[in-house]
C-alpha cells in the first residue's frame, strides 16, 4: 500500500524568504501524481501544484515550485518570497494512475507560520 | 457554478443519533470523494464515486457509514448510531475523470461533526 510521510509537523519562515517543505511516499507503482494543497486556517483545501511523475521537469505555479525526485520517492515543495497568506497546513497527497483506484493518499500536513 | 457545496456546515448531535450529511460537486465533475479528518491529520478516505457507482471503499469503514450518490449528482453520508469517535471534520472533493483527473480534485468546506 502506499504511504506519504510529512516529517515537518511545524515550520516557520520570515516574510519574504524562502521555506522548503518535504515530503516522501512510498509506492512499487510508476506512474502515479503528486499534489500539495493548502489548507488556511478554518478555510477550505485548495490545490496548489501538481506533479505527473512521468514528467522530468519540476512543476512551478509563481511563487510555488516543488523538487520531485523519483528515485529517492520525494517531493518537496518550496515557496519563495513568502506572504502572511501563505501561512496554513500544507499537505502532499499521492494517486496512481495506472492501478485502477483513483483515491488519494495525504500526509499528516506540515503547519507553516509566516513571521512578519 | 461556485464550487463544492456541505451541509450543514456543523452538526451537534448526541451519541447514538443517526446523522447524514450533503455534498454537492460541481457540477461537471462526476467522480465524488468523502474524507475524514481529525485535528492535526491529513484527510483520511472513504469513500469515493465515479458518477452513481460506489467504487472503492475504505476498510476502516465501519458498517454504521453509507453513501449515496444518486443519479450521479449530489451526495450523501449517514453515520448511524454515532460514537464520539466519529466527531471530525467530514470532507467532500470533486474531480474529473479520464486525464483530466490528474488536475487535482476541489474541496468543499466541509460539515464538523460534534458528538457529544
């Protein structure tokens, strides 16, 4: 079975820098994707980047940028200039794409505090 | 179309109760997920749909859980005799099929469920 592990429970970064989030699953699959949502405080999940992993190139959206590396079963997600509306739990979640079954896997997130 | 739709968004009820909640995709999406999640953990699957037919269902799902998804559109949750074990978030997310799955699914916001 597949497994995602957030090892970060909680990280914090000042306004403006840069803050990495890791992430790694475990699965004997090898198409499959990866996504990391956001979740701000008593709001809803959004989708914020996504990645195929037969696609090489990392995935970028802005100011979000993640570094999948397939071997090694990892998928970090780094933000750069970082707001205060950045500040949430963020979870990396896994599905496959050939196995036949289209549900997700999350971690147990990683809490980001944005420091003014 | 706004998006993924719960209600209620909060349900308080006592233990033993019967309580059954809502979601509404939106409306061009017809696979349909159900989630749990507790304070501090990443979304826990359920259940999901793809249009009316239940396909995949978790094993930790006691036999007091059933969903529906009639006609492919809404759907619900009941738990029956609730326990205070059940109180969590319950999430609902929405996605396409085929390769535009791979987009990621969209989150409603959610019904608290309280069991006292």
């Amino acid at each position: 079975a597949q497994t995602v592990t957030q090892s970060q429970p909680e990280m914090s970064v000042q306004e403006a820098e840069t803050v990495t989030l890791s992430c790694t699953y475990d699965t004997s699959e090898s198409d499959y994707y990866l996504f990391w949502y956001k979740q701000p405080p008593s709001r809803q999940m959004i989708l914020v980047i996504r990645q195929e992993a037969y696609k090489q190139q990392n995935a970028t959206e802005n100011r979000f940028s993640v570094n999948f590396q397939k071997a090694a079963k990892s998928f970090s997600l780094k933000i750069s200039d970082s707001q205060l509306g950045d500040a949430a739990m963020y979870f990396c979640a896994y599905r496959s794409r050939t196995s036949g079954t289209y549900k997700y896997i999350f971690g147990t997130g990683t809490r980001l505090k944005v420091l003014a | 179309d706004t998006g993924v739709s719960q209600n209620p968004r909060h349900k308080i009820t006592k233990r033993g109760q019967n309580v059954t909640f809502r979601c509404d995709p939106i409306s061009e999406h017809n696979r349909l997920y159900w989630y749990r999640q507790t304070l501090g953990q990443g979304p826990e699957f359920l259940t999901y749909f793809q249009n009316e037919a239940q396909l995949e269902k978790s094993r930790l799902l006691s036999d007091r859980f059933s969903a529906e998804r009639p006609k492919g559109s809404f759907s619900t949750l009941e738990i029956q005799r609730t326990e205070q074990g059940d109180s969590a978030m319950y999430l609902c997310a929405s996605s396409l099929a085929g390769l535009a799955g791979a987009l990621g699914q969209y989150f409603g916001p959610g019904t608290r469920l309280t069991v006292t």
